[in-house]
C-alpha cells in the first residue's frame, strides 16, 4: 500500500506559485522549443530570408532557390522547362545538400521572398563581388532558356543586380556570356557551324575587346578577367562557388584562344 510520509506537503499545501510552475513550466519550455525551431519557417512565410541563418552549402541553395521562385512566378509560358533547369543546375552544382527540391520549389512559389531580405544574406555573407555575381549567372541562365532574355527578365535580373551591389558592366558580362551559349545550342540544334564572323563578335564581347585590338590587348583583357573569375580567386568559397566559377571561366578561356588564333594568323 502507497503511503505519504508525514513530511511531504500536500498538494492543497503548496504555494500558488509552486503549483502554477509544476503545472505551467512544461507548457512554457515545450512552447519554446517549438517557436525556436520554426522561427525559420514563419520569416519564410513573411517573406523574410532568416537573417540569422549561418552561411553553407544547403542555406546558399535555398537563397538560390527563393530568387529563382521569384522569377518562374513571372514566367508562366516557360516553367516546365525552366524548373527542369533549376533542378539540373541544383544537381550538378549542390549535389550533397540536405533538401528537397520539389517541396522548396513549391514553398518559395507560395510565399514569394522579399527581395532586399535575401539579397542581404547573401551581401552580408559574400565579401567578393564576382561571387555574387553567380547570382546573376544562375537567374540569366533560367531567363536565357527561350534563347533570348527578355525585357522583364531584364529588369529583374537589373534589381538584383542593384541590390548585390554588382557592377553594371559585370552584369552586361554576363549577357554576353549566354549570347555565346545559346549561339553554340543553336549550332549543335541546327548541325550547322556558326558564322565565323558571329563567333568573332560574340567573342570580342565576351573579352570586351574590338576588332581593332592587338595581341596585347587581347591579353591584357585576358588578364583582367582571369583576376575576376578565375576559379582560384575563389579559394574560401564553397564547392559550389568553385564549379560555377570554372564552368563560367571555361567560355571566357575559349574566347581567348580563338580570338587568339585569329590574330595570329591575319598577321
């Protein structure tokens, strides 16, 4: 038989106090953890890229992500192929992040982020402008896949811009850049070799030279974008970084050597 020793108050002997903290306290402890742990969740439903958040692989991603939701909400005629994109360039550039694409896609649709938010993250937490501007290589990419970027597009892609603090002559980099890109699919499409005269202008914008320009200056320009976006400037970067950064500078390698080769041989 349960017995009470004498000692042990009883619960009608308790202060008020004692009982209302046996009674509340698990209540208040197990409503903190759980607002702790969705704090995230309810800034993503404002809008609000969490502040807080430390810089990695998958929280890089998800920023990604909320921007390209932003621009799909305007482009409805080409989603399909554009969210077949987003996945391909996730896969091939964050292939250990810890999500899930689908479901952040659809999230981010739903509760379209707040613009200065997230770009803030991501000038609080990249020191070097070329890096940010992998933000806008990645979202020209998703414009880009009609073959042309359009009017729209490019005001987006010119807010972002603005509030990465990314040069406008970088930005215009990078239209040239994809300019060369859709001309080698529509070669590869058509089995049809480009124009030489297209590859060479295609290829003097790229380098941001002119046809009256020498071998010297073809190198010095080589030089100045090799400091911008060569994979190594990015040694403190993440594996992420690092890829877009060797994918991008492969296009601006092929650009030098054949603008190169081209000077050499009109000597």
């Amino acid at each position: 038989m349960l017995t009470i020793p004498l000692n042990y108050p009883m619960p009608s002997e308790l202060p008020v106090l004692a009982v209302a903290i046996i009674v509340f306290a698990p209540i208040v402890i197990g409503l903190g953890i759980y607002f702790y742990f969705t704090r995230h969740t309810r800034l993503w439903k404002k809008g609000i890229y969490p502040p807080k958040l430390k810089f990695s692989e998958d929280n890089l991603l998800e920023a990604y992500l909320s921007l390209s939701a932003r621009m799909l909400r305007n482009e409805i005629g080409k989603r399909g192929v554009q969210v077949q994109f987003i996945n391909r360039y996730f896969n091939r550039y964050f292939p250990m992040a810890n999500y899930h694409f689908a479901d952040s896609l659809v999230f981010s649709m739903r509760h379209p982020i707040q613009i200065p938010s997230v770009c803030g993250w991501l000038n609080a937490r990249i020191e070097k402008e070329t890096e940010r501007a992998q933000v806008l290589f990645f979202l020209a990419g998703i414009a880009s896949l009609n073959g042309d970027i359009g009017q729209k597009e490019r005001l987006f892609l010119e807010r972002i811009r603005l509030e990465l603090s990314v040069s406008k002559k970088i930005l215009e980099h990078i239209y040239s850049i994809y300019d060369s890109f859709n001309a080698h699919f529509e070669e590869r499409k058509s089995e049809r070799p480009m124009r030489k005269n297209v590859r060479v202008d295609l290829y003097q914008k790229i380098m941001g030279v002119s046809a009256t320009d020498d071998e010297v200056a073809l190198k010095k320009a080589y030089r100045r974008l090799a400091k911008m976006y060569h994979p190594d400037v990015i040694v403190n970067g993440t594996e992420a970084q690092k890829k877009m950064a060797e994918d991008k500078f492969l296009e601006i390698q092929n650009a030098y050597e054949f603008l190169l080769e081209e000077i050499k041989t009109s000597i």
